[in-house]
C-alpha cells in the first residue's frame, strides 16, 4: 500500500521532513543520527577548550616541554600520538566501546598539542581566532543543510580539498626546512583556513547524506578536525599579521 502524503507535498523531495531530494531513509532517524553527532562533537571541542585552557594558564607545563630535551621528547610523542591512534580509530570506528575509548584518547592528544600552539601566542589573538573560526563553523554548517534541502551535492569536493591537504603538507615543510618570512606563515594560515572551510562543507554533506549509523565516531572525528584545523590555521594567520 502506498504511503499518504499530505496534500501539496512534492514527492520527488522525499516529503516535508527530508533533508535532501530524493532522500530514501527515514528523515528522524537521520536526524536523531546528527543530533547524536553533534552531542559528540560539543563534548570534544569543551573538552580540548578545557585542556587548551590548563596548558595556557598554568606556564609550568608549555616550559616544561620546551626547556629540557626530556620534555622536548615527550612534546613530539604527543604530537605524533594523535596520527598513531587515527589507524586503531579507523579499524575499530564501528566497535562499541573501543571507539568510544580512542575518541576520548585521540581527543586528549590533540587537545594537548592545541593547548601548546595557544600557550605561546597572545589571548587577542587566540580570542580572535576563536570567534571567526566559531562564525565560520555555523555559517558554513547552516549554508551545507540550506544547499542540501535544494538538491546541492559537495562530493565531488573530495579530490580537489584532498589535493590541496597535500599541497599544504609540502608547504608547510618547506617553511620548516626553508623559513620563508612572515608573509609565507600568513599565506600558509590563510590557505589552511579555506582548505578546511572547504571540509567543513564537504564532511557536513556527508554526515548529512552518507555516513552510516555505525560510523558515528568516525563521522565525529572529521567534524572536530575540520574545526581543529581551521582553528589553528587562522590562529597561524593572525599570529603572523600580529607579530
């Protein structure tokens, strides 16, 4: 038997409720899904502002970490950790409760090395970058559902925002080995920023469209690394413009 739709409903959009033409699966179980997203994401980004905040005021640990060849080793482990536990991640991302437990590890190390990246930067600045990466965030979340809603697509950003994550890897190791000035950090800043813009929309899309109920840690993480990353590349920006 057919389902009824109330009178005046497009049927090709998948109903009232739909959040993209077309849309097959049930529109609240999707909805309860991204709900359930974003409920993670807040508690990973309160818990790297909070983590971010200790590293900041409490001086004694960014000079620990910077003033003997002990705490320099330690300060490089936990920046790696974080690449070490994306694998385990990936393997058990659909397995309760070990993902649970490395999403919670992989949010800690990465909150570390964000704490460590403010400690030494002023708090206008790292207030700035706050504000415009929050305002950046909801604008572009807002606008991906609105495009969704009237049949956009951003998959096809994929190879193009893969690509770029490539290009800046190369630069960013060209201005360690090769320090190029002041005006390369702010180019490297500003095009990190709009790299990661770009992700915001695209895993946005897919959280929307293509990840599956299972895959709610790993949909997670690539929600707080755009974010992350965003972040620290527009705190590299005007860290620079301010210097």
């Amino acid at each position: 038997m057919w389902p009824k739709y109330a009178k005046g409903v497009d049927l090709e959009s998948g109903g009232p409720s739909a959040l993209y033409p077309g849309m097959i699966e049930s529109p609240d179980l999707r909805w309860a899904f991204i709900r359930k997203i974003y409920m993670i994401l807040t508690v990973q980004l309160a818990l790297t502002a909070a983590v971010a905040a200790v590293v900041v005021s409490v001086k004694s640990i960014s000079h620990f970490f910077v003033s003997s060849s002990a705490g320099l080793g330690l300060y490089i482990f936990l920046i790696i950790l974080p690449f070490i536990l994306l694998c385990p991640l990936y393997i058990y991302r659909e397995r309760h409760p070990v993902n649970l437990l490395l999403l919670g590890l992989f949010t800690l190390s990465i909150s570390f090395a964000v704490g460590m990246s403010c400690a030494f930067t002023s708090g206008k600045v790292i207030l700035e970058a706050a504000i415009l990466t929050t305002v950046v965030v909801v604008s572009l979340t807002l606008y991906t559902f609105w495009a969704a809603r009237r049949g956009h697509d951003f998959n096809f950003l994929g190879p193009f925002l893969f690509a770029a994550v490539l290009v800046l890897l190369v630069f960013g190791l060209i201005q360690i080995l090769f320090p190029l000035g002041k005006i390369s950090v702010m180019i490297y800043g500003g095009l990190g920023a709009i790299i990661f813009s770009g992700y915001i929309i695209y895993d946005t899309d897919n959280l929307i469209k293509r990840f599956t109920y299972d895959q709610y840690v790993w949909a997670a993480v690539s929600l707080y690394l755009d974010v992350i990353n965003l972040f620290l590349s527009l705190l590299t920006l005007l860290r620079a413009a301010d210097s």
